[in-house]
C-alpha cells in the first residue's frame, strides 16, 4: 500500500504525475492519492473577492486563515478544481480514479479549533471563527471498500469536526494520517521541491536521509510549508509507516523516483 | 431501488430533504440522489464575472451555454457547492453519504455535442465549442459497491465524454438513465414545483398521472425546465422503471410524499 500526497503548486506536472501514476498501479500497487489546493484556493478566493490571508502562530507558524467564507472557496478549489483535474488526467491514463473528499462518510474526522493563536504587529491576537483543525482519526472503510473493487481513491480537504463542521486541514499531514490508519509502507509527499534542503533554496543542500531521531530537528530546520512536510513525514514514519519520501514532482516519473529515493527519506 | 434526483433552485429545502432521506435509508431502502447545480452555476458564474448564457434551439429546448470557462464554472458549483452541502447535510443526519461525480470512474459515459444549433433573433447559429452532452451509458459498478457497503452515493455532474473531456449533462435525465441503469422501481424528480400543470402557474391544473402514451403530449405541454423533466421521467418508465414522480421539494417530508403518489405520476 502506497499513499501519495501530491501538491497543485506552481511547477507540478499533473500529467506526468498521473501518467506515473497509472503505470506503478498497473504494476500492481495498492495506491490511494491525497491532495490539497492551496494555489486554486488562492488564486480563485482573489477571483471572488475574498482574497486569502495567512496567520502565523506564536511557534511561527504559517497557516491560511480560513473565516466561513475561505472555507467555501476552499471547498470549491478542492473538490471543483484539483480533485476533478486529477480524476480527469487518470481517467485519460486509464486508472479507474474516483475522487472523494474527507467529508464523504465522515473520512477524516477531526477536531475544529477552538481558538487559534495569531501574532500580528508583535501582538498576539485570539480569532474563534476559524474552520480549521486537524485530522484525529481516518475512517478507512470508504479507501479500502474502493481498492478492493479495483478503485484508486482520490482525497482531497475538507475533513469533518467531531460537530459535523467541514473543517480546512493540511493535506500533507491528512495524508500522513490516512497511511498510518492504511498500515501503508511507504507515504509520499511531493511538490515543487527536491526535499529538505540545508539551506534553502540550494538544491546541492539537499538531505537525502533522516532517521527518526533526527525528526525534531529537521522540523525546526525546515521553514514554510516544507516545515508541515517534515512534521507529517515525521507523524507517518512514528505511527508505523516504514518510510516517508519528501520528493519533486516537478519531472517525469515523480512517483517511481520517489520510490527509488530521490529525495528527503525519512525512516 | 430507488433514485431521487433533487434540484438546488430557490424553494428547495435541503435541509427537510436530508432529513426525509435518512428516514427512508433507515427503513431498509436502497437511495440513490443525484443533483444538479444550476441556480449555484448561475450564482458563481456572475461572481466570477463570466455570466451565464442560456441558448434555444429550433426546436424551443433551452440549455445552458457551456464554454470551457462556463464548464469550469459548472464543475465548481457542482461539486463545490452542491455536492458538499447534500453530504454535509445527510451526514449530520446519520447518513452515510458519499458524494462523486459522473466523471468519477466514467460512471455517466456520453457524447458530446458536435455541434449546438441555437436559435437568436430568428436566425440559427452553429456553436462548436460546447462542452454538453447526453448521458448515454452508465457503469453502475461504482454505485454498487458503494451501496452493497452501506454508502449511499450522491452524485453530481459532470458526465464525461468518450473523448475524456467532462461535459455538462442535463442532471435530470442523467438521474433517468441511472434508474434505468440500476433497474430501480423508482424514480423521483424533486424541485421546487408540485408537478406539471396544466396551466403554469396555476396549483390547481396539477396533472397527478401520466401514462406511457400519454408522455409525448406531456413533453409538448411541459414549458421550460418541466420539459426536461417530463422527457426524464419518459425516459425512466420506457426503460423500465415501474414509476417516475415528478413532485415537490420545498416542505417536509419531499420523497416519502412522492412516494405516496403527491406530484405527477409517470407509469
């Protein structure tokens, strides 16, 4: 079992993703996709009118502030753009795909936030009406009822609260959850970046393995969204998943070269 | 079996149909939904400032203009809006809803239009670029194994053409075609009309039974989007559905009402 996490950023080649794609399921693998849709969520929030902000926790944190109507947009950049692109681009490949999101019977359930802790002008700010949280259990009943009828899943944001609220959730780390839940080997993370690199953005920097008790340091080490990629790396390869690969997905073959280790391995 | 296509226009309470629905799944029945999204299209379209276009053809059919942008647009309020509000709400209902799309594992498979003729000020125009069509083959298997694992799927447009490309297919007639598909007894058309009348808009002219050679004449009296859905419901009971009920979605308890014969009955 195989769980792969790809990224819409700017870069990312969803053709060759999914021609890639279809040849490793071909050979036999039990494959499930996970994405999210920060850049549609973005670009179509500034179309509407609504245009996307991010806050930054005490920790340093970066996350989108995502009010009742971020979440929409985002629901719609999910399930509207990114997953029916990707199910599109496998359908041509010939994979059988079959996109759902966290939502669909209640598959990535989580806990939404309470309160959400912001800096802004150095001042630390409360904001209450946030839909955002994390995914706390993965329902996988729906994934494998799928794989066993010869389906390859496609997940997508939201996730669902404990209140029943779609909640926003960062896909990288939903993903993390999902391969632990699936018991899966390997879990990949891919985007527009090789890996972790020592010193970003030198690609010469990269590094190409982290043991398990070098995760916390790595976590520190990493900055933007490569930090939430080391921490659900980290959150897999803990939970049991053998490894976690943080690769490119930017040429040919991203699946397969993340497979035989181009990239950060985690393990 | 039963199949309840639900419309999202103005009226239409979703809410009470959630609730009617989990009724009904409790008792044992076997539900299929399927839903449309063009009040939500039309919406997002003019949010998006790529307004909606309506065009008729010679023979007086009205249908959505469906540019590339317009499709987009469709895709968006389909599966962003619709499909995550119906899930949403059958979930906090109890219900296991699993909401995918016709694209979804090619489950509504058609042609798309070559060419559209479209009738302005008098004179027909040929319109090569659309991306619409009709559902022409659906692959149950998918809805199957979901209902055989006790999902109940909620499915939405696009349907997808033998080409590959997603296309925008009438909702209505799609449901008919996967009534027909599933061999379900049943097929409800819900929306925010009693039924067809006799004299639009007039209650009272409610016509309650249609025979299968009645259905032709029904078509030419229908006006509007009844029109579609008479043709729908036609469609369903010549292929074999015992009974298609074209009835009310704005009160409570919409489909055992139907069910119990309220609204125009096709059989």
């Amino acid at each position: 079992m195989l769980v792969v996490k790809v990224g819409g950023s700017e870069g990312v080649n969803l053709d060759t993703f999914a021609a890639d794609a279809a040849e490793v399921i071909r050979s036999g693998q039990r494959v499930v996709i996970v994405h999210g849709a920060s850049h549609a969520t973005t670009t179509l929030a500034a179309a509407l009118g609504h245009p996307a902000q991010f806050i930054t926790s005490p920790s340093g944190h970066s996350s989108r502030r995502t009010d009742r109507r971020t979440l929409e947009i985002f629901q719609l950049a999910c399930r509207g753009v990114m997953n029916q692109q990707l199910v599109e681009k496998l359908l041509r490949n010939g994979v059988n795909a079959v996109g759902i999101s966290g939502l669909d019977a209640r598959l990535w359930e989580g806990k939404r936030k309470d309160a959400i802790r912001a800096v802004e002008d150095g001042v630390v700010r409360i904001i209450r009406d946030d839909y955002s949280g994390t995914v706390e259990r993965v329902n996988t009943k729906l994934i494998t009822t799928l794989l066993d009828a010869g389906f390859t899943p496609v997940i997508s944001p939201p996730a669902i609260s404990t209140e029943g609220d779609p909640i926003n959730v960062d896909a990288d780390r939903a993903a993390a959850q999902t391969a632990a839940a699936l018991k899966a080997e390997t879990l990949l993370l891919l985007s527009n970046v090789m890996g972790l690199l020592r010193s970003f953005p030198d690609e010469a920097t990269l590094i190409s393995r982290i043991a398990k008790h070098e995760i916390d340091g790595a976590v520190q080490l990493a900055g933007g969204r490569m930090k939430n990629k080391v921490m659900a790396a980290g959150e897999a390869v803990r939970a049991g998943v053998a490894r976690a690969v943080i690769a490119d997905a930017r040429a040919a073959s991203p699946i397969r070269r993340a497979l035989a280790g181009e990239g950060t391995v985690i393990s």
